[in-house]
C-alpha cells in the first residue's frame, strides 16, 4: 500500500510538473496559468526568460516585480486565482519573505522571469495569512528588476 500512494503522489508530481511547464510555454501574458493538479505541489522553479545583469544573492537588496496566485484542487476548472501583485523590495536571506520566495530569487540575474511553485511548508504553512488560506500552495511569476 505504501508504494502505492508513494505512486500516486510521485505521478501528481510529475502531472504539476507537465502543467505548469505547458503553462510557461502559453507566454508571457498576464493570464492565470493552468493550476498544479494538487493543492500541495512540490516547490519548484522555472525560468521563463534568463536575465543578463547582476545575480542576487544572500545578503543583497533586491526589488522584484511579482503576481502571487492561489490554487484550489477543488475548484471549478482548477483555474488559479490572482491574489496580489506589485513591486517587493527586499534584501535576501534575511527572512523577510517566505522561504521558497527567498529560494526562488536567489541565483536570479536582473531582467529575468521565473515561476515559483512554493508548497505549504515554504510559504504560510497551516496557518495561512491574509487572504491566503491554511495549506495553500501558491504560484509566483517574479521579475528581478535590481540588485544592489
């Protein structure tokens, strides 16, 4: 019975995987991306376009350019919701921003695009925050836009 579910949650892995690569290849529009086929995807990250200038890195200030989607497993066509967006300032690796966002910034050069897939564990966990609800996986497109 183990391996089955181990199964069953290594095929919905790769089924968010394919989803959301199928997404970031639609382009770059301001459209809700296909939805992870669960509510508790792994995290992952995919360049949409590489920048060119400064890397980020721990301990740099940053800005970013950000949409933050919510996804529902049960949800009517399993659409992705746009929760919030705008321009976060930040220095990196302080714990300013949830650890998958730090994770997913880091290593980024300025002008470059990236989608976060960040789980629960990585963002607000169990308790949620504002109108993000308890065990939400969330989906961020980010654009490094400085580094100083």
């Amino acid at each position: 019975m183990t391996s089955r579910i181990r199964s069953v949650a290594a095929l919905r892995a790769f089924t968010a995987s394919v989803v959301l690569m199928a997404a970031v290849s639609c382009g770059g529009d301001d459209s809700s991306p296909t939805a992870p086929s669960t509510d508790s995807a792994p995290y992952s990250q995919t360049d949409i376009r590489v920048g060119t200038g400064a890397e980020a890195t721990a301990g740099r200030n940053v800005t970013v350019n950000y949409t933050l989607w919510l996804y529902s497993a049960s949800a009517a066509e399993n659409k992705g919701r746009r929760i919030e967006g705008g321009t976060f300032p930040f220095v990196l690796g302080t714990g300013r921003a949830i650890a998958g966002f730090d994770r997913g910034v880091t290593g980024m050069r300025v002008g470059g695009l990236r989608r976060l897939v960040v789980p629960p564990d990585l963002a607000y966990g169990a308790q949620g925050q504002g109108s993000v609800p308890p065990n939400a996986t969330l989906v961020f497109d980010i654009e490094l836009t400085s580094v100083q």
